[in-house]
C-alpha cells in the first residue's frame, strides 16, 4: 500500500496537534461536549463537568485563548459557546469512538 502525502502543510498539523492537546485534559474534553450540545455559563459547565468552579473557569480561559471557545457576556453572565461545527462533530467522534473502546463494540464506518 503507498503511502499518500497529506494537502495540508505543517502548519494545519501544527494546528491540528494544539487541538489534541486542549482535548487531551478529561475535564478540558468534557466542557467541550458539554458545549456541544449548546451555550452554556461556567455554573452550568461547573455542574457538569463535576470539576471544581476555578478549575472550570481556567479551563474555560485556556480553551478561549486558543480559539476553541467563544463568550459573550449576558449581564453578568458569561455564556460560552463552541467556536464552530468542526469542533463539535471532532469531539463527538472521539467520544463515539471512546464509547467502542470502553463497551467492547466493534468498530464500523
């Protein structure tokens, strides 16, 4: 079988492997799934995600910073909210993915 070259440069692959890495924290992933399946405040993130409320609100920040993440501000709220759909259907692969892992299921296209 040859081995085909990808498109993109090293750059996307740069890029890509920043996005692993931001994912890689369990709590980081979770808040990420947690927002897609829509907006959320860091009360609502910090219920979900059973971590501590400073712990989310720094995870929350390094997910900003690193575009993964947007806010905007509601009065005093802060409400969150994914940066686009690749994010979301990526996070749901590999939790789909995960779940083939943990149950046993055999995997499938």
């Amino acid at each position: 079988m040859q081995e085909q070259a990808h498109p993109s440069g090293a750059a996307q692959f740069a890029a890509a492997a920043n996005v692993f890495g931001m994912l890689s924290d369990p709590t980081r992933l979770h808040l990420v799934w947690t927002l897609a399946q829509g907006e959320a405040d860091v009360n609502t993130l910090t219920a979900a995600s059973g971590a501590a409320r400073p712990a989310v609100s720094q995870h929350l920040a390094k997910l900003r910073l690193a575009g993964l993440v947007q806010v905007r501000k509601e009065g005093r709220r802060s409400v969150y909210a994914l940066h686009d759909g690749h994010l979301r259907r990526f996070v749901t692969e590999a939790l789909n993915h995960a779940d083939h892992l943990v149950t046993g299921t055999p995997p499938h296209d």
